[in-house]
C-alpha cells in the first residue's frame, strides 16, 4: 500500500488504509489509566508546549511530552512510533459590517488546559486547538477527531489523552499543584460605579458588625461576613445572602490582599478562584494591592501598617524599570507561593560552576536521561538552566513582526519567561512542606536543593563544593575548663541580629511610642523607623561563645555548663551569608524582625579563621553519655523524657495537646522552636492529635515510627530524625550512624556525633541501600562515607554578588525577589518580571552571596 504524507498537503486516505497503517503499532498504544501521568502541556526536556510554534508530541505509550527539538531523541531511545501533535494556534477575528469582531474558529471548544496569552486582546484574537497522530519516522498525520476511520483502541486512547487532567494535580487539598481557575466571570466582571471607597481600616460587616472573616463583593463595594469558606472563619452568612439577593458573584477577603494577589471567592461557581483582574477590580474601591499586605492573624488593618513599606523598597516600586531580555535575563512565573524557589534558582543559575555543570553538560544529561525523565533531578535541572540562560524565552517584543503576523491573520506566540511547574513538582516530591502551595523559607530550600545536588552528582562533578567548607567548634566545660574540637560541614553563615547595636535607639523608642497612640486612636500610622544595625555588631556576635544547653561533660561525668564558639576550618568559593531575621515573639507567632543592615560590598573574615589546639589547651576525655536503662522498664513513666514546658508553649498556640507531646518527643526534646516545625509537617496526618505511644524502651512504637518515615525491614532510623540531624550540617550518613548507635534517640545522637568527630566506615549494604532511598537515576554515583569533606578552601575576602529579600512578617508569608549583579550592573529578579535595578535594597536582603576574589 502507498501511504500518503497527509500534512503540508491535500492527500487523502480512505478509511481502510488509515486502520491498516495503525495495524503494526497498535500493541503500543496504550489508554491512560487513573494513575498515570500524561504531560501534554509541557515537553520533558524544555519549555515548549502546544503553544509553541512547533506544538508537542505526546507519545501514545509513555504519555511523555516532547518538544519538536527532542522528539527525534525519544524516538530513537525508545522505539516509540506514534505521537499525539497538539498544537493551539491564536486566529485573529474577522472584521464584521459594524467593525467589531466576528467569531471565526474551526473547533467548537478548547479541549487544551493551557493558559491564554496575555499577550493578545480576547477582543481581537481567539484561539483554536488541534489535534493530530504523527507516525515516525516518516512523520505521517492523521487528522482528529476521526472516528470513522480509526480503529476502536486508538479513538478511546485519544480520547482519554485529551482528557487527562494534569499531572500536577493531586487529590491533597493543600498540595500546590491543585492549582486554582480563573474565574469565568473575571473578565466581565460589572462594577457598580456607586462611589463607594474602601477605607484603610475598620471594617464591619454592614449587617452584623462583625470585625473579622470579612469579604468585599467586587460588584458593588458590600463588606459583609461569611461562614461558607472552607477556612472555617466564623460569620453569620451575610455575604453568600447578599449574593442569592443581588447576584453578584465575586468576592474577595480582607486582609488577604498582597501586591501577589488576593483570596477570591466565586458564589456561582461555589469554589476559590483566580481574578486576573483583581488589581483594577480593587482600584475602583480604592485599593491599591501594592500598599497592602497581610497581617500576623489574617487581618488586615492599614493602621499599623508604615507609609513606606519594605515591600516597595525591595520591589522598587515607584521607580520606572527598564526591562531587560536575553540570555540570563528570564523570568519565572510564580505558581502560587513558588516565589522563593524562583530567587534560590535564579542566584544558583548564575554561578558559573552551577552553569557548566548542568547546561554546559545538557547533551551529555538528556541523552543518557532515564526513560521518564520528568523524574530525573540532573535532566530538570539542566532543563531549568538552560531556560534561564538560554535567552530563547525572553526575547522583547517587536512590534514590526506582530504587524506582520497580525496581516497573516495567525500569531506565532513569543513566550516569556517560564513556568517551572515540572521542576517544582520533582524536587518538592516526598516534602510536606515544598510541596505544598505554603510559603516556604528560601534557607531551608537552599539546604534541601544542595542536599538533592550531592545525592544526585555524577562521578566526581559537584557543583555544590562552591558552597561547602567547614566549621571548626570549640566546646569548652565551664567547671573543667577542658575543650574539645570537632569540624562539621555547613553551606550558610547565620548571622544573628544584634538588636541591642541598634544606632538608632532614640529614634526607635519615639517611634514606637507614636505608633502605640496612633494605633489606639486608629489614625494614620507614623512614618516607619526601622533599627539600623551595624553589619560589624553582627559578626561580632557571631564569633563570641555561646551557651550550651545540657551540655554533658565528658571530664565531669556529669551535665555541667559549657560554652561553644564556631570559626571557619576553611572558607568557601561561594560564601551565603543568612541574616536570622525569622524568629519567635513572646506569643510563638513567627514573626520577622524589620531590620536595616548596611551590607558590606567587600567583605573580609580571614579574622575568623579557626586555629584548632592551641598551647596550654586540655582536650575532654572521649567518652559517651551513658544509656540509662531503667531496671523494670513497663513500670517506667516514659512521659518524664517529654519537655513539658515546650510542651505547654505549643499548646498555648492552639495545638492539640497530644499532639504537642509527640512534637517535642519525636524532635529529642531539642526546644519548642524544633517542635513547632515538626507540628507544621504533621498536622494534616489522620493521627495527628492521638495520644504518643512509646514502646518499653522509649522507642516509637511501630505505628508511630511508620508515621515518621521509619524503615522496619531494615533497621533503618526514622526519616523524620535523620533529616533534622542533616539540616545541622552533618552529613547523612554520619546522622544514620548516631542514631542507630543511639537506638534512635535523636539528643543522644548529636552528642555521639561530637564525641565521634572521625565517623566509622559505613558498610557498603548500608550505602546500597541509601543509594537506593535516594536516587531515583540508577547512573548516579554516590558518595561513601569515608571520603573526606570536599572543600574549595582560599583567602576569606569575598564580593557580594547577590542578594534574596523577603518581604512579610514571616516566613509562612509574604514574598520573595532576588538581586544579581549581571554585567556590572545590579538586576532585580520579580518572578516574571526581569529589570534593571535603581536602588538596590542591600540593607534589607534575608540571604546574601559573596563571591571570593582571587588573591
């Protein structure tokens, strides 16, 4: 039989010979099932999708999504032949007698779940999917819908592709990728031109009085309660009564309006909703989303809140931006409170080490990739670099090409910026926090980005050696007087924030006096008076000792006082310095301490080199605590391990009490702070609030050593105790060790970690195993535990080079943007939006980079 090419021409087949040329790949077509994923937004390798001028190819076995620069590679890899094309294409309307637009669209409906092109007005553009079967290698198209001619299992197989829902979804309310609509009423939205201004502060409920849970209708300016918000806010239902009375149907929550965004409700959709309008919406009631933000409780009350805010100052607001395009200069779109990986990608991406290791490699990454490679870190990672430093999306517009396209009456998209949604989705897998759609703290995504960089390094190639170097501490007994030296490794300087340097504590102290009365007045809030620290008191305080909580000595035999001091063993290429701003008030509410730091642009710590032993220095016998074992062990109140005073400040912030006990029992009594984390982790667990079950000998009982990610079969710690072990900066398999000679006790462990600074040599079952958690790419070659710590050691005089800002009262809040000097010149990162910087707000950054200069 003769098989006609049917693209690009005027060929036809009959029915007959479309079957017959299906026939020999028919047991390789495959109907999606409940649990599989298909990609057919997004290709495995880049960033094209069906809005792409060359569509996608979904393979009709993988369900995998691929570019038209990587079909070949996955054809050639797999054998695979037949691919769904999607392609959606943007029509300009025809013209009608009156002048407006006629609709003109071949396809009734969108049948793609892909965003539109903000680009394009709706009132002169539509758009229009299609769908076709490619066989390879002869790139023969079939045409769909096409039911008459194509055998059964392959129209139930398109069909059921077509109608996959994404693979980001899941079916966890809080996961992230359950992504919100827009709504359908966003773009039509009627406003009622009734003069109605919302005003700072003061809100009621115009039917009740009520002060909190309260809801603006963006129809008509009405500010009334609710009670059917799945956030379970208290409310006598005026707002959803007033909806069934007027019919108006969106409505947005005070004190959720950030310059990111706002809670919208849709009545007549009964569910959440994106208003992409919902800045103009708040305009006509007088609202501008760039003054407000959200308050600790949920509230909003602009009375409290400083005329010039940091969420200005960092984001430049109020200065003309001049964009900028190219290589280097891509933005990321933010996928709901993603903003914090877009920073930490963002600075990661440009650092040389980091480019040449995954974009100078991406041939070498993507043709040796594993079969899914959406599962693989180093293919997402070298996917997500070359995005960004590619230029291939950020190109600026140019108009004399639209006018052309315009006059071909067919747009070819130009994208801008990416979407990292697939790379989110892997390196957030397992996490409750990252992976959820919470606000996460940039530090601990660096951390855990660096710790899936060492699991997942090729051969002796890791980036992440930049960032590491050692620190040396002094552990020294008050009472013997005795030291001990150990070195762990670490990947961030934590700066504390010596609030008592302030050079300002006149101004401050006047400041809250008049905040205080014009809070109590509800007037107009002064202006903000933030304390100036000097960068020199904060690395002073860094290097002086600090106290050592239960410290057991060794040469007493006893617990006693002792006295710790860090100093660098060796400095790093890549120096991160973290101002700790995050911590807890008098109530444990995380709140952020608005401070100003004049950042050094060159900044020398070779004065906090560590010397190790010195002359006259005694060191403290190598020995471990003791295990107490108690005699009649079911007789024994376990309970007397427990903290209970951590206990009660947890419960005191509205947690179950049970639930409080298993927090700072799990976490080895290691404070309320450690505790409070653990609780954010667990809280959506069924068990969540049931009684602690603790075994004969203090151990988790097997129900609850499951819950914490503990291996039975094989001995292996609880996941939960290992992690937090491994965010101190040891290394894994060293957190392994001490638990398991510690029979899991997390405050033990840590101890056996300092009194054991020479780790034993694992065993290579053990490594095995480790790297068979791990690592989901069977190429990896992974580390074992006697290699020495890789360091890049030098001079410590180092040049800033970039800096992470946060802006909101803490870190389960508010937003992040990054500032990279590129070229000589400073470069604001604002997800999407990518310009060049004017007034760099060095002295309000979270996370600093210095990059060391050479000697």
């Amino acid at each position: 039989m003769q098989r006609a090419a049917l693209f690009g021409g005027e060929a036809q087949m009959a029915a007959g010979d479309v079957g017959e040329l299906l026939v020999p790949y028919m047991p390789t077509i495959r109907v999606p099932k409940s649990g599989d994923r298909v990609y057919k937004t997004e290709c495995a390798f880049s960033y094209e999708s069906p809005d792409s001028e060359g569509g996608l190819y979904v393979c009709m076995n993988t369900f995998l999504g691929f570019g038209r620069e990587h079909i070949e590679r996955h054809y050639r890899k797999t054998g695979q032949c037949v691919y769904m094309h999607l392609k959606r294409h943007a029509i300009k309307k025809v013209p009608g007698a009156s002048g407006g637009a006629l609709p003109k669209r071949r396809n009734a409906k969108l049948f793609l779940d892909l965003e539109t092109n903000g680009d394009l007005s709706s009132d002169d553009f539509e758009y229009e999917d299609e769908a076709k079967l490619v066989i390879f290698p002869d790139h023969y198209e079939i045409a769909l819908p096409n039911i008459e001619e194509l055998p059964a299992l392959v129209t139930i197989a398109c069909d059921a592709l077509l109608s996959a829902k994404s693979p980001y979804r899941k079916q966890d309310p809080d996961s992230w990728e359950e992504e919100l609509q827009a709504s359908k009423h966003a773009k039509t939205l009627v406003q009622l031109d009734n003069g109605v201004r919302i005003p700072p502060s003061g809100w009621k409920c115009s039917k009740c009085d009520l002060r909190e849970n309260l809801w603006l209708n963006l129809t008509d300016g009405s500010v009334l309660c609710g009670k059917w918000f799945f956030d379970g806010s208290g409310g006598n239902g005026h707002a959803l009564e007033h909806y069934k009375e007027m019919g108006y149907p969106l409505a947005v929550k005070l004190g959720t309006i950030t310059p990111d965004g706002a809670d919208v409700y849709s009545f007549d959709e009964e569910e959440p909703v994106l208003d992409p309008h919902i800045a103009k919406h708040l305009a006509h009631f007088g609202i501008d989303m760039l003054q407000m933000q959200v308050t600790e409780n949920g509230l909003r009350d602009n009375d409290i809140k400083p005329r010039v805010s940091e969420w200005e100052v960092i984001q430049e607001a109020g200065v003309k931006l001049k964009p900028m395009y190219g290589p280097g200069y891509t933005g990321m779109k933010n996928l709901g409170n993603s903003c914090y990986l877009n920073a930490v990608m963002q600075t990661i991406f440009s650092i040389p080490e980091f480019q040449r290791a995954y974009v100078g490699n991406l041939p070498r990454i993507f043709d040796y990739s594993p079969l899914d490679p959406t599962q693989d870190f180093n293919t997402q990672m070298a996917k997500l670099g070359h995005g960004l430093l590619s230029g291939q999306y950020s190109k600026p517009p140019m108009k004399s090409e639209l006018i052309e396209q315009v006059m071909k009456e067919e747009h070819k998209p130009q994208q801008s910026g990416i979407s990292p949604r697939m790379f989110k989705a892997f390196i957030s897998k397992g996490h409750p926090e990252f992976s959820s759609n919470r606000q996460q703290d940039a530090q601990e995504f660096f951390l855990h980005l660096m710790n899936l960089v060492e699991r997942n390094a090729v051969g002796s190639e890791n980036p992440s050696d930049v960032f590491r170097f050692l620190v040396e501490e002094r552990t020294q007994c008050c009472q013997s007087r005795k030291v001990r030296y150990t070195e762990r490794v670490d990947y961030i300087m934590q700066l504390p924030v010596a609030m008592e340097a302030a050079t300002n504590k006149d101004e401050l102290i006047a400041y809250e006096l008049r905040r205080r009365e014009a809070e109590a007045a509800r007037r107009a809030p002064p202006e903000l008076v933030r304390a100036k620290i000097p960068f020199s008191a904060c690395l002073q305080a860094f290097s002086e000792p600090n106290n050592v909580d239960d410290f057991w000595s060794s040469a007493l035999q006893a617990k006693s006082a002792g006295v710790k001091t860090s100093r660098f063993a060796s400095f790093p290429e890549y120096l991160v310095v973290q101002i700790k701003k995050f911590t807890f008030g008098l109530d444990w509410v995380p709140k952020k301490l608005d401070v100003s730091i004049e950042m050094p642009d060159i900044l020398d710590i070779n004065h906090l080199r560590a010397r190790g032993l010195q002359p006259g220095e005694e060191e403290l016998p190598d020995v471990a605590p003791p295990i107490i074992i108690p005699d009649d062990p079911k007789g024994t109140d376990f309970s007397l391990d427990i903290d209970e005073s951590a206990v009660m400040q947890l419960a005191e912030m509205g947690f179950p009490l049970e639930a409080c006990r298993k927090a700072v029992y799990y976490t080895g009594n290691m404070g309320a702070e450690v505790a409070f984390n653990w609780i954010i982790a667990h809280m959506e667990e069924p068990d969540f609030a049931e009684p602690l079950a603790i075994s004969a000998f203090g151990g988790v009982d097997s129900t609850a050593a499951a819950g914490l990610g503990a291996v039975g079969l094989d001995n292996q710690p609880p996941e939960e105790m290992v992690a937090i072990i491994v965010s101190m900066g040891f290394q894994r398999n060293v957190a392994i060790q001490a638990l398991k000679a510690t029979n899991n006790n997390l405050e033990r462990a840590v101890e056996w970690i300092f009194s054991h600074p020479e780790p034993e040599e694992e065993s290579e079952p053990a490594l095995d195993a480790m790297d068979m958690e791990n690592n989901v790419n069977a190429n990896i070659l992974a580390a074992t535990g006697s290699e020495e710590p890789r360091i890049k050691d030098g001079p410590g005089r180092y040049e800033l080079f970039g800096f992470i800002s946060h802006m909101g009262t803490s870190t389960m809040s508010g937003h992040y943007v990054c500032h990279l000097k590129k070229e000589g010149r400073w470069v604001i990162f604002n997800d999407l939006r990518v310009c060049a910087s004017e007034r760099p707000p060095k002295d309000l950054g979270y996370i600093y980079f210095y990059h060391r200069i050479p000697s």
